[in-house]
C-alpha cells in the first residue's frame, strides 16, 4: 500500500483561487446591487482577476505539472 500524498504547490494555488473568485464574487455582488465600491475593492478585483486569468493559463498550459523537475514545493505525506 503507497502511503498517499498531495502537491502542496497545487493544494496552495487552488485554496487562493477558491478565496480570489469568492472576494470577487463580494464586489461584483455589491456592485449588482447599487452599493459603492471604492477604488480600493476595485483594484483587489482586478488582482483577483488576473491571478484566476493567470492561473488558469498555468493549468491549460500545464507550466505547473506535479513531475517538473524544478517544482519549488515538496509533496506533504499525508496522515
């Protein structure tokens, strides 16, 4: 039996782009319904945005694959 394990890389990348769509999904809501949104909720959307947009192009390009020789991220053993 292999003990399992999972890439703390990508566990990492998808937990910040579950919070990154959920923050956006907050401002466009407020925007939806009439409330202000200020410049600076505003800019946090664009960023928010673009790591979803750039993230995205990692995966479809497969630039962030579990077998890259040069993955920063050690895989976690888990228990």
């Amino acid at each position: 039996m292999t003990i399992p394990t999972i890439d703390t890389r990508k566990a990492w990348l998808d937990e910040l782009q579950v919070h990154t769509q959920s923050s956006l999904m907050k401002i466009t809501e407020k925007e939806v319904t009439g409330k202000h949104v200020s410049p600076v909720e505003i800019q946090y959307a664009k960023v928010c945005s673009a790591y979803l947009y750039l993230y995205r192009l990692a995966q479809d390009n497969e630039i962030l694959s579990a077998d890259d020789p040069d993955n920063p991220f050690d895989f976690e053993t888990l228990h």
